[in-house]
C-alpha cells in the first residue's frame, strides 16, 4: 500500500504525465510504473481467484485454520481489486473511495496473517483449542481495518496520491502512524511468535499437514513490505527526489501480497492438481458421497494419545496435532476446528 510519487496522472488527457520527475509526458518511466502495477496487481487478483477455486475444489475449509486461510484469500482478492481500479482519480469521492478500499483490505489482510499466528500459538504453544473463537477472530479482522481506514477519511487525508488515491503527500506522519508503524511492529511481533512456535513444535510435536504452510505468511508479508518501507521513508527525506528504481521496486512488491499468499498455499497443494487428483475432485464436487482422500470433512480434535485400534474406519475425527506429553486445556465436547 502506499503512494508512488512519480506517477502523477492528467485525467483530462490520455497519456500519463510524470510531474514530479519534472520529465517529459512521454517518459518511460512512467509508462513503466503504470504498466507494472497493472500487471502485478493482476497476477494476485487471478492468483486468489484460483486459489479459492481449488479450496472449493479440494473441500479445504473444515478446520479453523483452514477457513481463516479462506479469509485472508478473500481479504487479498479484494485488495488487489484497487491495484486494477486504473489511474489516480482527482479529489473527491471515487477517489476517497479508492484509498479507503486499498486501506481497508491491506489492513483485513494483515490482520488475518496475524490471528493465523495467534491461533497457531494458542494450539501449539499455550495448548488452548479454539474453535470457540471463530467469530471474535471475523470481528477483530473486519473491525479494525474499518476504523483504521475511516480515520483519514474523516480527517479528509485521503486524495490523489501518485498510481493510486491513499493519504496524500501532506501528511507523511500520517502514512507511517496508520499503516508503516503497526505493519512491522505487528510483523516483528509475528516473527517471534513463530521462533517460539517453531521451538515448541521442534520439541514436542509435529505441524499437521494442513496447518504446516502457515508459517510462511509472516514471512511473505515482510519480504513484500520492505521496499514500500525503504522507498516510503526516502520520499519522507527527499520529497522532491524521487528515486525511480525504488519507486519501481516498491510499485512492483506492493500488490504481490495475493500472488505471495497463493505460492505458499499452494506449496503445500500443487501436488494434489495431477490429472488425477483434479478427477477425483471434481467427482467428489458433483457426488457427495465421494470424498477426497486428503482428509475428512469432519471433526478434527486433538490428542494426546494415538489409538490405533479402533473399531471404525470411518471414525468420524481428524487428528490435527499429536504428542505423548501434550494435555490440552479446555477440554470438551469434541468440536469442529
């Protein structure tokens, strides 16, 4: 998310003009800014629609993990929607519009990366299930993007802003305090979260298949927020000189979040898309009695002692963790993760 200042648009004229660059209408490079935010924002906007396709596809929403996945992929989807919206906008409503829109689903999408981490602590670390927290999880992703991107909108620091309408060149303080702090703040919170999940795991258990991507997430979101940082804290330096390749850098990483969440989630999916495993999907969509082999689409609980004898093979629980010397607190009544 973020201004690219070089990028001034003439909404009156049909070609780009790059007045901050004091160059000639028909520079490169802006046509090139243009052109690769266009492109990259386009490759997350396929990528998220393919990947919620093959979660249809492949029934993978059971669990709380895996429905919290979904989520970010809708966050995402909609997120790189205001990379494609086209030029900046002059001042006023549409444009209000746009860099309310870009606020909002970065904001959703980054506080989903983080409940995934939060719930993935809570069931490795702290030994808590929770299932019961589905619906404060929805509350905390979708409320407090809403009040972080209606704050500058009622300030009226939102306009056109370079590529896109954000918060305008005349409130830096602002771009950094609504968006930059708390990106890497939460970013290096997450890191460490993982260090210790990572310990634990190590120790005592081993990830689920289905829960083993999700590390990757913080990660993904910190490689493709660095040069946005970099070129965003040199334009708060050097207002009137605006390093082109930084700008490139930061235009081109920017809208990569729904391209990245995809590669990680299919890290762990593509070798289910064979021939074969796309038949059987599509069999198991249009029969419901047919059922993919990866896993049931039923309760998963957690164990700390592996049975091996049971009477059914159809027993109707997945087993997401596993560990002789693991008790889990709040233990109940068998839910759906």
């Amino acid at each position: 998310m973020g201004d690219e200042h070089p990028l001034q648009v003439n909404n009156t004229s049909s070609s780009s003009r790059c007045t901050i660059f004091k160059a000639a209408p028909d520079d490169y490079r802006c046509d090139v800014i243009l052109k690769v935010k266009r492109a990259t924002g386009t490759f997350s906007l396929v990528a998220c629609f393919f990947m919620l396709f093959v979660i249809w596809l492949m029934r993978r929403y059971n669990s709380l993990a895996q429905k919290m996945v979904v989520s970010l992929t809708v966050a995402a989807f909609f997120d790189s929607v205001a990379y494609v919206m086209g030029e900046s906008h002059p001042v006023g409503p549409l444009c209000n519009f746009q860099a309310w829109w870009l606020t909002y689903f970065d904001w959703t999408a980054l506080v989903w990366v983080c409940l995934i981490t939060f719930n993935l602590y809570l069931n490795l670390v702290k030994e808590i299930r929770t299932e019961h927290y589905e619906i404060p999880y929805h509350v905390v992703a979708w409320g407090v993007p809403l009040f972080m991107s209606t704050l500058p909108l009622m300030a009226g620091y939102y306009g056109p802003a370079g590529a896109w309408c954000w918060i305008t060149d005349n409130h830096v303080g602002w771009r950094f305090g609504i968006w930059y702090i708390p990106l890497f703040s939460l970013i290096i919170l997450m890191i460490c979260c993982y260090a210790r999940i990572i310990c634990v795991a190590n120790e005592r258990i081993s990830l689920a298949e289905e829960i083993r991507p999700l590390k990757w997430y913080p990660s993904v979101y910190l490689l493709v927020s660095i040069f946005p940082l970099i070129n965003r804290l040199h334009n708060a330096a050097y207002p009137e000189d605006p390093v082109f390749p930084l700008t490139l850098l930061h235009v081109l990483s920017a809208p990569l979040h729904g391209l990245a969440n995809a590669l990680v989630f299919g890290k762990d999916t593509w070798s289910q898309l064979s021939s074969t495993g796309i038949k059987m999907a599509i069999r198991s969509r249009l029969c419901d009695s047919t059922r993919i082999g990866e896993y049931h689409a039923t309760n998963v609980r957690y164990t700390h002692d592996l049975d091996t004898h049971s009477d059914s093979d159809d027993e109707d629980n997945n087993v997401i963790f596993y560990s002789p010397n693991m008790v889990l607190k709040d233990r109940g009544p068998l839910e759906n993760v």
